[in-house]
C-alpha cells in the first residue's frame, strides 16, 4: 500500500516540489521581486513568481548544489566520523519499494545461463532483463533537467519554459533526451584557466 504522498496527482506533487525549489533559490541568492515605479508590485514574470535565475554559482552553472561536494568537504566530514558505522540511506530495487503513481520495476534473469561457454574458462552468464522507469522508483534519481516551470499560457508553448538557472527548453532537451553539456562544461573550465583545447597532431 501507497503512502499518503505518493498518491497525491502527479501535477499537485510537481507544483509543491517546484514551488520549494525556487523558494530554496531565493534563499540561496535568487533574485528578489522587482517593483514597478509607483512602488505597487511588478507584474508576474513567471507562475511562480519572479526569476529563479541566475544560480549563486554564475549563469552557466549546470551543476546545482553538486557545487559544494568538493575534496575539502570530503576531508571535513570525514573529520566528524567516530564509530565507522554505515547507514544505508537507498532503497533495495524490488517491486515492493516505494512507486509514484502506478509505475512498476520487474527484474528478469532470462535463461539458464544466456551466453557461453566462452573461452578456455568456459564463461558463462546470465542477462538481466528490467522493465522500470528511473524517476520516483525507489530512490530517487534525477537531474536538473527533470523539473521545469512552463512559463507561457499557451497549449505545447515552451519557447519560454525554464528549468535550473534558467535555461530553456531548447537548451535542456533534444528529441532523443536531455543535452549531454559535459564536453562544453570541460572547455569553459580549460580556458577560465587560461590553457587551449589541444588536438592531437594527425
């Protein structure tokens, strides 16, 4: 059986987790509420409120809170261990864990084994098949680009939807998936420190 949260509509259960986003965002420098001269409050400037953006880490930053875990931090908390005990905070991946809404995991082993023998060792193997979704399946396993604010009023309009630090629809997602930025986050980090992109001579 479902807890309370989990059976909640999806659009309730996104509206509140983009709400406390944002307000995390303005508590962590986002920017404050404009005013129009006459004092009075400006106008809306998206359904939450005014921008979220940029992030306290600059307007390129594509990595989010995952800032702070830095090798410093590692050494401060690995300071605070006293008894080496390990708390195991996820969650076994069966059918019977926590599921949002009605998606499912199944776990099959086809087979007996799938491949081999193989080689002089005779390897052999067995495959695993799952059917799943990776969102609200057990532990939780997201990227910033899972949640977005669709800022126009307009049916299938995300000209201007905006996800974390403001980047737009285009800018997140492609047709087969969200944008892999890791090679342009690599190239920005080489040239704020002054070196060049080297190739390899042919």
């Amino acid at each position: 059986m479902q807890s309370g949260w989990l059976q909640q509509s999806r659009r309730e259960f996104l509206r509140g987790a983009a709400a406390a986003g944002v307000a995390a965002g303005f508590a962590t420098g986002g920017t404050a509420a404009a005013e129009a001269p006459d004092g009075a409050p400006a106008a809306q400037e998206t359904p939450l409120g005014p921008p979220w953006w940029p992030s306290r880490w600059g307007p390129d930053d594509e990595a989010g809170a995952s800032n702070m875990m830095t090798p410093d931090k590692v050494l401060e908390t690995a300071r605070l261990i006293r008894t080496g005990k390990v708390y195991e905070l996820g969650h076994m991946y069966e059918s019977a864990m926590p599921l949002f809404g009605t998606r499912v995991f199944v776990l099959r082993i086809p087979g007996a084994p799938t491949g081999g023998p193989f080689g002089n060792n005779r390897l052999v193997y067995h495959d695993e098949y799952v059917v799943s979704e990776i969102g609200q399946v057990g532990t939780q396993f997201d990227g910033l680009g899972h949640i977005g604010v669709q800022i126009s009023t307009k049916p299938f309009d995300h000209s201007e939807t905006r996800f974390y630090n403001g980047f737009t629809e285009a800018q997140v997602a492609a047709r087969p998936g969200l944008r892999d930025h890791s090679g342009r986050r690599a190239r920005r980090a080489r040239e704020a420190a002054g070196g060049r992109e080297q190739r390899p001579p042919r």
